[in-house]
C-alpha cells in the first residue's frame, strides 16, 4: 500500500507499506530524464545509419533487434555499434562526474576539465608517446594513470584537517596549468609523428573506437554510477555547509573523499576510452539542472544530456565537412566555449565570479 504524504509544487513525497520505504519524487525532473533517453536513442541510432554504405533508421533498429540480413546486422553490430556504445558511456560518464564534482564543491565552474583530471590524463599519455615512458600500456592505460594521479594530488595538496570544495578548484586549477605546461613543452620537444599521435588523443576522438575501448568504461560505470546515485542524498546535506551536514549524522570527509573517488574513476576511465572530449562535464550538469529546474545537477538527467551531447557532436562531426570525420572533442569545444562564458558572466553577475 502506498500513503501519499504530501504534494508541493516539483516534488511528491511517499511512503510504502510493503516494503517500509520513503522517497521523493520529482515529476518534471521524472519526465525530463525520460524525453533525454528517447533523445539519445533516436541520435544513438541515427549515428549508426552514416558510413560508406548508408543505412535508414529503420534498418539500423532491425539490425539492433536482430531482425535484418546478415551483412546488415555485421556491419552495424560489429562496426558501427561500439563506437556509438563508446560516445553513449564516455558522454553518460562525464556528465555524472560533472555533477558530482558541481555538488560536491558549490561550484558550476568545478568540473574534471577545470581541477586538473583530464589534464593529467594527457600529460600521462604525451610523455608515453614522446619519452617512450609507456612500459609496454596501452594509450586508455596512460590516460587512466594520469587522471588518477593528478586526482591525488589534488586531493593531498588541498587537504588541511579535511579539505573543502574550495580548495580543491583552487588546487585544482593549478594542477591544470601544471599539466598542461608539461603537455606542451612534450608537444614542442616530440618528433612530427609523435606530436600528431598524441593530438589525436588530446582533442577527444570516437573513430577507431572498438570493444576493447568499451569493455572496460562499461564494466568500471557498473560499480560507479550506483555508487554515485547512493552518495546522492549524502552529497545534499553537503550543500548546508559542513557544519550542518555534520548535525545531521554525515561524515563530512569520508562522503567527499567517495564522491571525489566517483568521479575520478568516471571521468578517469572515461578519458582512457575516448581522450578528454572537452566541456561535456561542465557544461551537462547545468543543462540538466535548468531542465529539471532543480537545486542542484541531477546526476542520472546529467549523464544523460552529456550522452546526448557527445553523440550530438559526433554526429555534427562526422558531417560538417564532406569526407572528413573531425574529432569529436574539437565540436564539443566548440559548443561548450559558449556555455563556459555564460556561466562566468552568471556567476559574475550574481556576485560569484570574484
């Protein structure tokens, strides 16, 4: 049996019988959440009808179902789908961690972008290609180390009896710069080849994107994106201030320390498998935020509009100009500059942006 407790303008509270649970919920954040996946599916298909043999929507749909001729279904399932799989996780990934960072710090600007994750991330991949410092890893192998590396420093350079969000975009920014100074000095110092292998990498690219790539982002979303959907009510008492937060039962550093952890790894193995396409995780977050029209970045609605946006992008990239297939992260720079400006200007406006 379910008792409705009460009902206030955005949110419906309940309480169930069997079994004892109580929740809130959010109809518009509800309806949002679900015209994004219909969104997404219908991009994520429509990317798959584009490549040397064209296909309708349709045909894609019944190679999906397994309904098509063979030579369809092979070159959809075994071509087509993982790169489209690949945009699908690394855009969900991202839009998550955005959101967890956002949350976590009070900050619409905070976001693995700007505190240094994916800077780190490809430092570590540069030096690999350039000083031959790879030991035999993989580029996805390389990113992943160097994101989780500059996570750590941030996190131990800000720490000082706990660490705030605060701090953390303070150091954060500054292993950003560090990094890509190290960044650049390895681009001006590598061979031509080598410069041209690691910037195919550092703009953030789909193509060639396989199996191997999806295999394991999709096995490390399986344990992080519950992880952080259960962090989600801890990561609001967090916004009271730590004070609060600590009054009403939260261990303030063990939470920021996980959702820290949350979204290092989304953001890390995401970075591995697609290179770090820029301004997804600042941007979705706030994207969501105004859709649903709540306080804070949906986590699952960010995930979401950062999945469409990267299979938005691919799609634009793919097509722009006639023969030549752009790196995604070069068009999601281009979106995403507008939305970085507007958020400055906001936070500027409202006596935020210092």
């Amino acid at each position: 049996m379910t008792d409705l407790l009460s009902r206030t303008p955005g949110r419906v509270t309940f309480r169930l019988g069997v079994p004892p649970v109580s929740g809130v919920l959010r109809p518009r954040l509800m309806w949002v959440s679900g015209l994004l996946a219909v969104a997404t599916f219908l991009v994520f298909c429509l990317g798959m009808t584009i490549g040397d043999i064209p296909y309708s929507f349709m045909d894609v749909v019944r190679a999906l179902l397994g309904t098509a001729d063979p030579g369809t279904q092979l070159i959809v399932q075994e071509l087509r789908l993982p790169r489209a799989v690949a945009g699908l996780l690394v855009g969900f990934a991202f839009g998550v961690s955005g959101a967890l960072f956002q949350t976590m710090t009070l900050n619409p600007l905070a976001s693995p972008d700007m505190i240094g994750i994916t800077q780190g991330a490809g430092a570590a991949v540069v030096a690999g290609i350039v000083l031959g410092w790879d030991g035999g890893l993989s580029t996805q192998a390389l990113g992943l180390i160097g994101a989780l590396t500059a996570a750590l420093l941030v996190y131990v350079l800000a720490w000082k009896r706990g660490t705030t969000g605060y701090r953390i975009v303070l150091v954060g920014i500054g292993i950003a710069w560090i990094c890509t100074s190290a960044t650049d000095y390895l681009m001006a110092r590598g061979e031509r080849f080598q410069a041209q292998a690691a910037l195919g990498w550092l703009v953030g690219n789909l193509n060639g994107r396989g199996w191997d790539q999806v295999g394991p982002l999709a096995a490390a979303m399986a344990v992080l994106v519950p992880m952080a959907l259960l962090l989600g009510r801890l990561m609001r008492t967090l916004q009271l201030g730590d004070d609060v937060a600590r009054g009403l039962g939260t261990r303030v550093q063990p939470v920021r320390l996980a959702v820290l952890l949350a979204g290092v790894g989304l953001v890390a193995f995401g970075t591995a498998a697609a290179g770090p396409v820029a301004f997804v995780a600042l941007a979705a977050p706030q994207i969501a935020q105004r859709l649903a029209r709540t306080a804070w970045p949906p986590p699952v609605a960010s995930g979401l509009t950062g999945a469409l946006a990267v299979l938005v992008s691919d799609l634009i990239a793919r097509k722009l100009i006639s023969g030549t297939e752009l790196p995604v992260g070069i068009v999601t720079g281009v979106l995403g500059a507008p939305v970085l400006l507007w958020l400055l200007v906001r936070a500027n406006r409202a006596g935020s942006g210092g």
